[in-house]
C-alpha cells in the first residue's frame, strides 16, 4: 500500500483535511501537537510539527502540498528534501507569490 502525506501549515486547515478524510472513509493518522505518530498509510502533517519529527516520520510515496506556494519556506523546503524520492503534487490558488519566488523548483 503506498503511504501519502497530506502537508498543511494552519490548524484549521489540518482539522479541515482530517474531517474530509474521515467524511470519505479514509483512516489516517494526524502529526501535530499532542497527537502521536501513527502507522496509518495516510498521515495529514502539520508542517511545524513535521519538520521537528522528520528523523520519526515514514517516508511517503506521495506527498499532497496543500498551499503550495510556501513550498519555497525553509520549512516546506526542509520537507520535501527530506521526502525527496516522493512524488510531489502541489495545489493552491495562489499560483504567484509575493516575493517573486517561483515554484518550479518543486513542481513541474
């Protein structure tokens, strides 16, 4: 069974993820604060709390970057290094980031 991880950066969105999977069906496991690291094949991640626990964390085969347009944060960036031999989708709408960065660095 491939393994997902679902990468958000605000509670509410973490919160929103887990309920749409749970809505669907889908077990999963949550990593962020006060929540313990499960075994599920499908993790949805707070990004502050994953990058602090990426030495504990199983690599993924798909990685689903939620707001995507961070990707370029030390913190996503950090991440998807890390995970570097998953594939990557990113979605977001906003397709231009303020500071001029671009995205093709992480997705095609």
């Amino acid at each position: 069974m491939k393994k997902i991880m679902i990468l958000v950066h605000r509670k509410e969105l973490l919160r929103q993820s887990s309920d749409a999977l749970w809505n669907l069906g889908v077990p999963h496991g949550i990593i962020a604060p006060n929540n313990s690291m499960t075994a599920s094949s499908v993790q949805v991640a707070s990004v502050m709390t994953l990058v602090r626990r990426l030495d504990k964390a199983q690599a993924p085969d798909i990685v689903i970057v939620d707001e995507c347009h961070h990707s370029p944060s030390k913190s996503y960036d950090k991440i998807l290094s890390h995970f570097n031999n998953a594939y990557v989708l990113g979605v977001t709408a906003t397709s231009c980031r303020l500071d001029g960065k671009g995205l093709s660095d992480y997705f095609d």
